[in-house]
C-alpha cells in the first residue's frame, strides 16, 4: 500500500510532464542527434528505470527461491531421519504394563488383586 502511495503521485507527475512537453527538441548524445518530445523522452527512461528495477528484482529474488529451495529439501531430509528413528525406537522398545498394574499387589499365579471396596472399611 505504501508503494502505491509513493508511484501513483509519480506516474501522474510523469503523465502530465509528456503531455505538457509535446514540442519535438533536438537531442545528442556524442555525435549523434535526433529530435524527440521531451515528454516521450521522460516516458522512455522511465520504462527503462522501470525494466532494470525488475531485473535487480529477479535477480534478487533468485537467490532468495534457490536457498529456500534447499532450505525445504533439507527440511524433508531431517524429517525422514526422524521418521526413521521414531520407527527404530518403537521396534527396540518394551513393552510396558501400565504404572497402576505395577504397583498393584499380585497373587502368587500372577492375577493383580482387586483394591479393597469401600464397604469392607
């Protein structure tokens, strides 16, 4: 939003120069001359400013998407090597009773013994 805010006043500052400066003046540049509007002319850097800033950009952003690029490959990586221990450390893992079965009194043939009810106290 704030761009549109900075580039709109610009393009319509832009606008109004072109067509307030309609009249053809002669340009060089070294040794060679042509005549052009400068309104045209402001129009044609302006176009060209506007190409080599999304040139610097692209390039810019290039490098950005390529290191995310293997940021995310590296990431799927990682994941993998912990699926693969996850799955290693359930196999290797006893099998465990439940913490009240352990402390639970058992009968001489193995059966856990039933806490006593209420009613008995």
């Amino acid at each position: 939003m704030i761009r549109l805010i900075v580039v709109v006043p610009f393009l319509l500052a832009l606008v109004v120069f072109s067509a307030s400066n309609q009249d053809p003046q002669d340009m060089w540049m070294l040794t060679y001359s042509w005549k052009c509007a400068i309104g045209v002319l402001a129009l044609i850097v302006a176009a060209v400013a506007f190409l080599a800033g999304a040139f610097c950009f692209w390039v810019a952003e290039f490098g950005q998407r390529r290191r995310a690029r293997k940021a995310e490959q590296r990431v799927r990586e990682l994941e993998a090597q912990v699926a693969q221990i996850q799955a290693a450390a359930a196999a290797q893992a006893p099998v465990r009773a439940p913490a009240d079965a352990l402390n639970a009194p058992h009968t001489a043939s193995g059966t856990i013994v039933p806490p006593p009810s209420e009613d008995l106290i």
